[in-house]
C-alpha cells in the first residue's frame, strides 16, 4: 500500500453450522464474517544538515553553538571543519545501507543501518580552511538510505534520499593598530 491508497480489502469467512461429527445441522442457516486489514502505506524518510564550524569543535552529540548551518566566517587559510547530523526520519521503518558523501570534500561514510527516528553524528576535517575572501565556498553533502526490515533491505522499496548545503567564507585579518 502507499500512503495516498491505503489497502482497506475486507477478509471473509462463511461456515455452516455442524454437529460434533462434523455433519451439517439441518435447518441451519450458514453463518459469515468479514473485517477490514486498514493497511496504510508508509514514506521512508531521512534527513542531512550539514554544519560549518572552527577547527576543533566536538560534534559528537551534534554541532556546537559556534558552527553555523548556513555560511561561516573565518580568517582565509584557518583551519575549518564540517559536522553532519543524520536523521531517519521515518517513524516506522528502518534504513539500511545509509551513506553519506560530501562530493566537494572527497569525502565519505558508510553508517550501516537506522531505526526510525535514529540520529547520527559525525565530522570531517582533514584540510578544510577558510577561503580567500571573495571566493566563498558552498557545498552540499548527500545521505541515501534504503527501507528495510530487522536489518535487510526491502528490494521492491525504492531509495530514499537527502541532502544539505553549507560554506565557508574568508575574511582578511585587521590592519595592525
């Protein structure tokens, strides 16, 4: 089922009324029940925000207050670095096979599967600086996942997939006094 065609098929069962020996009760009407399954379709889901933040800043539990999900300033040629907090998301489905990449940096990571409602947390900072000023840099980084079910992938289910910009931008230092 998908979420805008929910499955709401009733099952029905008829029988005929029998003695202990199992042979029909004469006279007796067939009796019969039915009941609707109510089904509904569930959209996996998955989320990326991708931070900028000074060297040295700890995303462990997510981004610090001194990163920034847009653009942040800093001298041209300090060191930088990016904090990413993935997301499933969905409420009720797992995700497996989810990757990361963030193509600009060369960068990338595998994080195996989710639960619903799951977060991860992770860094990268292996010679990201600050630009020269008037050359900002915006990049995106991408998350793809796929539903799944106690740790293996629903082949008929489609992929599922985010993805988040953020930039770093370069200041010149302040003419000595």
């Amino acid at each position: 089922p998908s979420p805008d065609s929910p499955v709401n098929e009733p099952a029905t069962v008829t029988g005929k009324p029998a003695n202990d020996a199992g042979e029909p009760l004469t006279g007796a009407e067939p009796v019969e029940d039915s009941d609707a399954s109510g089904l509904e379709g569930v959209i996996p889901t998955i989320s990326i925000k991708r931070y900028s933040c000074p060297a040295g800043s700890d995303c462990s539990s997510g981004p610090p207050s001194a990163c920034k999900d847009d653009n942040l300033s800093g001298l041209a040629g300090d060191a930088a670095m990016y904090c990413y907090v993935i997301e499933n998301t969905s409420p009720t489905l797992q995700l497996c096979e989810v990757d990361m990449t963030d193509p600009a940096i060369d960068y990338s990571k595998s994080l195996g599967c989710m639960g619903p409602g799951e977060k991860k947390y992770g860094s990268f900072s292996n010679g990201v600086t600050f630009p020269q000023p008037g050359s900002p840099i915006s990049e995106t980084a991408e998350v793809t996942g796929k539903p799944a079910t106690d740790g293996s992938v629903i082949p008929s289910a489609s992929p599922v997939s985010a993805s988040d910009p953020s930039g770093l931008q370069g200041t010149t230092p302040p003419p000595p006094p």
